[in-house]
C-alpha cells in the first residue's frame, strides 16, 4: 500500500518535520522516522530527542508564525511557517498530522495519509 499525492509537497513536510528534528534536538541527540500502516492508512512519525515543546504552546505549534521560543526563533530568522504549511499540504491530502511531546525529552510528529491499495 502506498499513500498517493503531490510528491513535492508531501517532501516538503517531511523536510519540514526533519528540520525541526534537527534544529531543536539536543547535541548528540537522535532523530527516528518510522514508517507503517494503521487501519489501511500511511502512517509516518518523526521523532526526536531535543527539548520538546512545553504542554501550553503543543495546540498551537500548527498555527501560521506560531513560535514557541519567540527570541530563539527571531534570533534564527525562523519565520513560524514550517509546521503550518505542513498541516496545510497534509489536510489537502485527507490525511492528518499531530504532535505529542515532552519538555527535555523529545517530540513525535505523526503524519496519517489515506492509502491506496
């Protein structure tokens, strides 16, 4: 089973998602993608072992120019974008996106897409 849509959007959230990974993971720290199938649908998750997000700002990490760590990002020239074009193209296929985390041990972005047999 494969999940089907518009390749170069559906890379540039995994691209997204694996930026983040990067940029807030902790030095020496992990990055998992995995990749499966959950009641006939396309399941990917990206994890990672960073700082995590606190439990107030997780609702609205999908929100346009959203930044949890605002003088962090504004110093990185961030603009807030990343993860709400991710929702935005992933809504567009008829998939889902979610996010659960834990401050200093790490986020998981999991991203559902409907499949195709």
């Amino acid at each position: 089973m494969t999940a089907v849509g518009d390749t170069d959007r559906l890379s540039q959230v995994f691209m997204n998602l694996l930026s983040n990974a990067v940029h807030y993971n902790r030095e020496q720290g992990e990055i998992r993608i995995s990749t499966g199938l959950e009641n006939g649908t396309a399941v990917v998750r990206v994890a990672d072992t960073g700082q995590g997000i606190p439990s107030e700002d997780v609702p609205r990490v999908f929100e346009r120019f959203y930044r949890g760590d605002r003088a962090r990002s504004r110093a990185e020239r961030r603009q807030g974008l990343g993860l709400a074009i991710a929702k935005a193209v992933v809504d567009a296929h008829g998939g889902s996106i979610e996010v659960s985390s834990q401050p200093g041990v790490g986020s998981v972005f999991t991203v559902r897409l409907p499949g195709a047999a």
